[in-house]
C-alpha cells in the first residue's frame, strides 16, 4: 500500500528558480494538505483542499500556488523560490470530516540557496 | 484564527509518567489528535478524542480534555526510550482544516 507519495525527496533550488512538489494518494481522500516544517514552528499549513475542485488558503499561502488535479494528485508550486522557504514540506489527506486520521508522506526537504 | 500552542521541550525518566500539553483557540474543533514524529519521518496518529468526550485511554497513552479551558493533554505511562519523539496536538475545525501545534520533543533518559 503506497498510501501518500510525494516527490521529490530532496530539492536544492537557486532563489528565483521555480518548481512543483508533487503528491499522489491511493485512499480515495477527499480531504489533502500541504504543511511546512520549520524548528521551533511546528507544522503550518499552507494550502489544503477539502474536495476535488476546491482549495483554500492556510496560515502561511504566500509564495505558494496549489493545484487539486483530481481526487488522488495535489500538487504545491513556488514561483519564484527564496531562501525563506528553505524548509521541510508534507503533504497529508484524510478522508474528510467524519474520518479521524491523517495520513502523511515522508517529505521533501528543499533548501533555496 | 485557529492556533494552537505546545511548549517545546519535555525530559523525562525512563519508567516515569510523562506529561505533554497543547492548548487551542478554535471552539468549533470536532476532533483533536495526537500525533508522533520521529526523527526523519512523516507524522503518525497516536490517538485522538472526539469534541464531546473528557477522557480517551488507549493502553499507555491517556488523552484529557477540556473543552471549557481549550486545553488537551497526552499521558503517555511508563514512558520508554523508544517514546523520545516530537509529539503535536493537532485540532480539525471548519471545512475539515487541519491545524498542527509547534510540537513538543520528548527525551527519555536512562
């Protein structure tokens, strides 16, 4: 079982480049979300879709751009990357809300240099 | 806004009780959850307490709430050094948003 799969798992970025991190889930979830780590900050969201078609913005959307391709693929976009977003990213889904559990990947680091 | 705030640090012998607090601002929360992270890898649900319960336990773990203080806690009994991880509280409000705490890492010592 694949479960939540993100790629790629380690990124090195020069700042002004752009990229896509990409993530698929195999559970059928409604609901998927894009979260930063940083130390000391936790995890925050960024962007998170509670259906296909739909997205909404997180506590920390700027310099992010998201797209819901369809119910399994939901992909996070940096534009115009910057160190600031030098980072941990997971991507999560959960069946929606009257399922309890949120399933993660295993990350991607991505430093911007 | 949803916040929710864990203090950063915890050490604890191994075989004693452990103790980790979260508070949250969203009243509207339907479900809390702890989760655990260890070092190198994506979170993993421990355990979770619906909105309108007090108490959950599951074998070592023990989930407290109050609802009234906006206040969750996670007991974990006889804590081992397999245990030393970074625990977050974690709150799902409207329209299924799912908001994480700062994440408390957990050291057990021998």
């Amino acid at each position: 079982n694949a479960g939540v799969t993100q790629t790629p798992k380690f990124q090195v970025l020069k700042t002004g480049q752009s990229m896509t991190l990409q993530c698929a889930q195999d559970m059928n979830h409604n609901s998927m979300y894009w979260y930063r780590q940083d130390p000391g900050m936790g995890l925050r969201l960024i962007y998170y879709s509670a259906s296909e078609g739909t997205t909404d913005k997180g506590e920390v959307p700027n310099g992010y751009n998201v797209s819901r391709l369809n119910k399994r693929e939901f992909s996070l976009r940096l534009e115009s990357a910057a160190p600031s977003q030098t980072s941990v990213y997971f991507c999560a889904s959960s069946a929606g809300t009257t399922n309890t559990e949120a399933f993660f990947g295993q990350g991607t680091r991505l430093t911007v240099v | 806004g949803e916040d929710v705030e864990q203090s950063l640090f915890l050490s604890v012998r191994e075989g004693d009780s452990s103790v980790i607090n979260c508070t949250y601002t969203d009243s509207s929360s339907t479900y809390l959850y702890w989760y655990k992270q260890e070092p190198g890898a994506g979170l993993q649900l421990l355990t979770y307490i619906f909105s309108n319960m007090d108490m959950k336990q599951d074998q070592r773990l023990t989930v407290l709430l109050n609802k009234k203080d906006k206040h969750l806690s996670l007991r974990i009994a006889d804590t081992q050094t397999g245990d030393s991880a970074i625990y977050f509280c974690a709150e799902r409000g409207h329209a299924d948003k799912l908001i994480f705490g700062t994440g408390t890492r957990l050291q057990v010592f021998p």
